[in-house]
C-alpha cells in the first residue's frame, strides 16, 4: 500500500498516478536546515535556553526573526482561543478509509470548543493557507481526537507573518467525503494522471511527465490542438 504522507496530500489527493513515481525522501540543505529550525522554535516554546543551540549551529539574524515571530504568535493565539493545551513537533497517527496516516503537526492548541493547528514554513517559497491540503489532514486529527472541537483554526507562518482560515469539524469531513473515490482508486491502484500547477509542483518525474507536457501544451495552445 502507498505511503500517504500529509505533506504530498496536494500530490496524491490531485493527481493519484504521482504515487507510482515516489522516490525515497533525501535531505538536501534546505530540509537540513528546516528541521534544526523545527528543533529551535520547539525548544523556544519550551521556554528552554537556546543560546548555546544558536551558537553551536550558527543561527542567523533572519532565522532567529522567523522563529521567535512564530512562537509569539503561537503564544498568541493560544490565549486568543483560550487554550488549555499545547502540543508541540509530536509525531501522531490517524486512519482515514483504512490508511494509516502519519503526521506531525509543528503546534496543536487546544481551548474549550476552538483548536488551532499552526504550521511553521521556512522555506522562501509562498505556501498558501486556502486549500492547503496538509493542514486539512492535520484537521481532520483533530476532529477525530477531540469530538468536542467546533471550531478549527488553519494557520501557515511564513517569513514572519500568520496567515488563518477558520474552518468547521464538518466541512473538513465533507472534504475528506468528497476524496473517498480517490482514496478507493488508490487502494484498488486505479490510478490516473491529472496534471495541474498544484499537483505537479513537487512530484519526481515534473519534467519527464507526458501528461503533465500534453497539460501545458493543451493550456498554451487549447486542447483541440494537440
């Protein structure tokens, strides 16, 4: 069975034959470098004292302006929704139509009837919150673990800045209803190329995919010509 990683849902969940051109996951310098600055903003919330952690691997102005934004507004919003708990880079698991789903969600709060899922972006490169199909995922664990929740808050922070969409326990099952053909198709392995700016952006074979070239092709000169 495929592996369905949260962070390639804009992938399979768009174009499910992606799934067949996975390669294995290799740390370049920017995913290095991403994953020291997960570890530095946890240790941040943690109110942990970081400066031998920034000596030693030599965290820079801007690095330290993208973390410590993030962990205000993380502090922030965590007394906007009246939160009572906090989790933080905790590795989780949910089942969705009989996948096991692994995720880590960057800070999970928990208030009375409000959870806010914030994802910490430190690439360059502009994540958008609507239609993030991870932070969906990252919801629908919420929904799943805490029944009580009637309002959920999605947040990208990226280069300082928090972006939020406040969304509802049931438009994220009517989301994930709305997917079940896909995820059906992907167990029988039914899958099937569908190209898109979205779906294409990431995947391995980009620049060798005939269909993803017959797509653009159809999109520069009208499909009736090609």
């Amino acid at each position: 069975m495929y592996n369905l990683s949260p962070s390639k849902a804009h992938r399979f969940l768009n174009c499910t034959a992606s799934l067949m051109h996975d390669v294995p996951f290799v740390e370049n310098a920017a995913t290095i470098r991403g994953k020291l600055l997960h570890e530095f903003a946890e240790k941040r919330l943690r109110n942990e004292d970081t400066r031998e952690f920034e000596i030693n691997n030599k965290i820079n102005d801007y690095e330290i302006f993208i973390v410590e934004s993030y962990v205000n507004s993380v502090w922030r919003e965590y007394n906007e929704i009246l939160a009572t708990q906090i989790l933080t880079e905790q590795k989780q698991k949910m089942t969705i139509y009989d996948f096991d789903i692994h995720l880590v969600i960057d800070a999970l709060l928990i208030g009375r009837d409000t959870a806010s899922i914030i994802d910490l972006k430190t690439g360059r490169k502009e994540v958008d919150e609507e239609d993030n199909e991870q932070l969906l995922f990252y919801g629908a664990y919420v929904v799943l673990e805490y029944p009580d929740i009637q309002n959920i808050r999605l947040s990208i922070h990226q280069k300082g800045k928090m972006r939020t969409i406040n969304t509802t326990p049931e438009n994220i099952l009517d989301f994930f209803i709305e997917k079940e053909k896909v995820f059906d198709d992907i167990r029988q392995n039914r899958l099937t190329y569908n190209p898109s700016e979205k779906a294409c952006a990431y995947c391995a074979i980009k620049d060798t995919c005939i269909a993803r070239a017959k797509w653009i092709l159809g999109e520069k000169y009208g499909k009736s010509e090609i």
